[in-house]
C-alpha cells in the first residue's frame, strides 16, 4: 500500500484533469504543486496531529498554510518517498517508487562515506531521471496538450532538466548550489521561485491557457538563511512547542517561517483564469 500512494497521487491529479475537462465544468481546472526541501512534518502552524503537540509549532508562523489548510483537505499521514532529495522528486515525477527507478541516493554524489567500506554493496547508482520514465508533465502534455507546464526551482535530477521532461518553462538543470549564496533580500531564491512562477501563471490566464506549475524551493535545506529583519523579529518570539534555542536561531541566521509559507502568501488569490491571481503581499499576517 505504501508504496503506491505516489503512483496514485500522480493518477489522481490525471484523473480529475481528464474528468473536469470532458464533464461539464466550463473551466479545466489549474494545478499548482508547491515542494518544501526538508520540510519538518511537525515545522509549520498547520496541526498534524490534535493529540501530538509536537506536530504543529506556535514559534515557526506559517498563516498562509493555515488558510490554505482551512480551505482545503490536510493529508497529516502523508510521507516523503525516500529520505533523501533526487530520489523523492523522481518519484513524485513519475509516480514510481524510488526502489522502481533503482534511485538511492542524490544524482550527483557517487562517493564518500556513503558508497565506501560498506559491509553491503551499494546497488549502481543512477545519475540522472531516465528519459524513459515519463514525467506528470509529458502525461498532461500527452493528454491534454492545451495545458501548459512550468518548473521553477530545484530540479536536481540532472538528464537536462525539466524543458526535457515534458515542461516548457523552467529555471533549467538546477541543484543545491542554487539555493545557496544568493542575496540577502532573497534567501535560497524564495522570493525569485515564487515571483516567476505568479508572473508565468499570469501569462496564461491571459492567453487563456490551463496549467500545471511546479515550485519547488531550496528552503528549508542547509544553508539555513534570511532577511535580517525576519531574524529579528523571530528572536523576540516565545518558544514553546519546538524547544529551540534562540541562541541557534541568532548565531545561525536563521528562521524557517518565510522560508517555509512565503510561496503560499500569494495562494488565497488563485482562482480559475480570468480571475484575479494574487495580491503581491510578502509581510507576515499576524
């Protein structure tokens, strides 16, 4: 069972694409897929679980999850495919186990601790997404080729990037060390992945096109960074639920609350085409 439920996410999304578009609604619906890196299932204001106080935090905000969660179905029991990123993202790609695409590890590490003086031999390792294994996009475009699709963010999956894999708009074959090194007024690209994906959506309500977007950020993976006034303002926050040290916070430069919902501030906004998208609100609504 477990093993199939990224399979039929993937089915699902296929099916209700097929159903709105040969039944009777008028407009075919538009898919948005937002990806945290390293996500904590427990790390944002959403709870998880009533009887687990750790599944939810009242240190790290995260209003627009909420808003979001209220509006919609929360699926608490959800997992990762595999523990690490290459592996995880080929799965949600494809709809394959990572055991099914003989993916273990990250594209591009194939030495270290991890592949030397193992008692087991490591399986080969795979370095890059299969061009035989076929994608949500070349599924949408396959069946519904008005659709229009995007990636913007991380891909680490190598094999040429997304524009190879079925999408026609993207930030091309990126990894880790994009999300790394970047402006202060933009920490791990947040700000970057959500505004070209809001301004590519806009593009196609106005051409009139239906769309599948996939934003996929760097956040919260280390690096951990922020804005310096994000800092601030965390470091007067009580904590409670989390048990974190302030002190790590600070000598850290770190907080996960923009990281984490700034890409969902924009999702009260997005309704069929022709409708407003969002407003362009990145402050804390607090």
């Amino acid at each position: 069972m477990m093993k199939n439920k990224t399979n039929l996410f993937i089915t699902s999304i296929i099916a209700s694409l097929m159903i709105s578009c040969t039944g009777k609604q008028a407009t075919p619906p538009n898919v948005i897929l937002i990806l945290a890196d390293d996500q904590g299932w427990g790390a944002t204001t959403v709870v998880m679980d009533k009887s687990v106080p750790e599944s939810w935090s009242d240190f790290i905000r995260t209003p627009n999850l909420e808003r979001l969660a209220a509006r919609g179905i929360v699926f608490s029991g959800g997992y990762a495919p595999h523990s690490n990123c290459s592996p995880s993202r080929a799965a949600i790609l494809t709809g394959k186990t990572p055991a099914k695409l003989h993916m273990t590890d990250i594209v591009d590490r194939h030495s270290e601790v991890l592949f030397e003086g193992n008692r087991l031999i490591p399986p080969p390792h795979v370095y890059g997404l299969d061009s035989a294994d076929i994608t949500i996009a070349e599924l949408i475009k396959q069946e519904k080729p008005e659709y229009a699709t995007a990636h913007f963010g991380k891909w680490h999956l190598a094999s040429g990037g997304p524009e190879l894999h079925g999408f026609d708009a993207s930030h091309g074959e990126t990894s880790n060390r994009e999300g790394g090194k970047n402006p202060p007024e933009d920490p791990k690209k947040i700000f970057t992945i959500t505004n070209d994906g809001m301004a590519w959506m806009e593009t196609q309500v106005s051409e009139g096109r239906p769309f599948y977007l996939q934003l996929s950020h760097y956040a919260t993976h280390l690096d951990i960074v922020s804005r310096l006034e994000t800092r601030e303002k965390v470091g007067r926050r009580e904590e409670r639920h989390l048990n974190r040290d302030l002190n790590y916070f600070n000598n850290h430069k770190t907080t996960k609350h923009e990281q984490i919902s700034i890409s969902w501030t924009c999702m009260d906004g997005i309704e069929p085409a022709g409708a407003e998208l969002c407003s362009r609100t990145w402050k804390d609504h607090e």
